[in-house]
C-alpha cells in the first residue's frame, strides 16, 4: 500500500486487483478517497457513478450517455451541472466518440442534447463551456443549422439527431430529447 496526496485528496492506493461489479463499465481503479485535505484545489479522481471515463487525445473526462429519460434541453443541462457537468461540448476531438455512441444506444429519445445553443436573435451557436460553434463545423447535418421557426418558437439548441445520420441538428429547445452529460477530470 502507498499513501500519497493527489488532487488535494489523501489517496490509499492498494495492490489489490480490481473487480469490476457493474457489467458493460470500465473497471475502476483501486483507490481509497480520504476527505480533501485543507487549502487544496479539489478535483475529481474517477467517474461518479453512471458515467464513463474517456481517457485519450481528447483528454480525460467522463460521460453519461441517457437515452430513456426525454427532456428539455434547459432541464438536461441543469440535470449536468447538477450532477458536476454540463451538456457534452461537442468538438473534433469528442464528437466521432459520441456520433458512433449515439449510433449504437439508440434508446426511446432518438435525439441527443448536446451542449450548444444559440440566444436569438443572435445568429451564432456558442457551447455551454463558451466556446464557438461555427457554421461549417464538419459535423452539422445537412443543410444545418437551419435557425428556423417551428411552430412560433425558433430553433436554438443543439442536438445529434437520430434522422439525420447522427450528426448535430438545431431543435426547439422546449422539444425533448435524450442527453449526453460530460464532466471533466
């Protein structure tokens, strides 16, 4: 066993092998968690549970893909902060991940909130995080994002959309949908 300070937290780590108990999830790694220790800059070791850790060029953060629980997309992204996040910031790096995700949990949503929107009458799309999304962003379906007017109410919110080969779509924000909720650590 080795005692170490990592993240502000006291950190046992042990030499026991990991089991894995929840089928289909990563296998954690074996740690022990202390309380933070005073004066540190706290931050998140592993995946709270529900999510899963993505470790590679796009960096290491975790998500939760929900696909049953159809929702606004103001509700999905107070449902990720809630829980520690926000709304996936889609980029080049994270999207091919989540654009074959998505393919492959379809669930009775269809639809995926991502964390991208616009505030009308402005014309340009920003992240929840506060970056831009441009218009020729590689991964807008065809002919989006379209900023129509649906039935009185402007399309504003991002989404990956199942009919439109699982690539973003601007949506009402009030329709529901499933989410895609990222945490960074």
């Amino acid at each position: 066993m080795k005692i170490l300070t990592f993240l502000g937290f006291m950190v046992l780590l042990t030499s026991s092998p990991p089991t894995n108990c929840f089928p289909g999830l990563p296998v954690p790694i074996p740690v022990y968690i202390s309380q933070p220790v005073a004066g540190s800059n706290v931050g998140l070791l592993e995946c709270r549970l529900g999510y899963t850790i993505n470790d590679n060029e796009c960096g290491r953060f975790c998500y939760r893909l929900e696909s049953r629980n159809c929702i606004s997309f103001m509700n999905a992204q107070a449902l990720c902060k809630q829980e520690g996040g926000d709304l996936l910031e889609p980029d080049v790096c994270t999207f091919p991940l989540f654009h074959g995700l998505a393919r492959r949990q379809r669930g009775s949503c269809g639809d995926y909130w991502v964390g991208a929107f616009r505030t009308p009458p402005a014309l340009n799309y920003m992240t929840v995080r506060g970056a831009a999304l441009p218009d020729n962003f590689q991964f807008w379906g065809v002919n989006q994002p379209s900023r129509t007017v649906t039935a009185g109410r402007q399309q504003a919110c991002v989404q990956i959309e199942n009919g439109n080969g699982f690539l973003l779509n601007d949506d009402v924000c009030a329709n529901r949908g499933g989410f895609i909720c990222q945490q960074f650590i």
